[in-house]
C-alpha cells in the first residue's frame, strides 16, 4: 500500500483515519472496529464489505 494513498483514504463510514495491516492486507478503522479488505492492491472502501474487528487491534 502506498504511503501517500494511505495518508489521504480515510473510514467511509466516520471519515476517520486509517491503518494498514500487512499482515491481512486490510485497512483498519479503530473508530469504528472495521477491516476493509485490499484486493490485488485495490483498497474496498464499502461499508458492506468490511469485516467487524472482534479483538483489538494493535
């Protein structure tokens, strides 16, 4: 993910800010305890297509 894609993509659903999980390819929203998946280097910013975060995320 790009750094600088990262500093302007923010939650969909609280316009807060985003973290980028390696490990998962995911983009977490803490706010909200949202994943949003990043499919062959495209970040999925649907609300729908997010997973709800059940443990916390570091």
């Amino acid at each position: 993910m790009d750094a600088r894609l990262l500093d302007i993509l923010v939650c969909p659903v609280c316009k807060g800010p985003l973290m980028h999980d390696k490990k998962t390819q995911e983009l977490i929203c803490r706010g909200d305890r949202l994943a949003f998946p990043i499919r062959d280097g495209i970040p999925i910013m649907w609300a729908d297509e997010a997973r709800t975060l059940q443990d916390t995320v570091e």
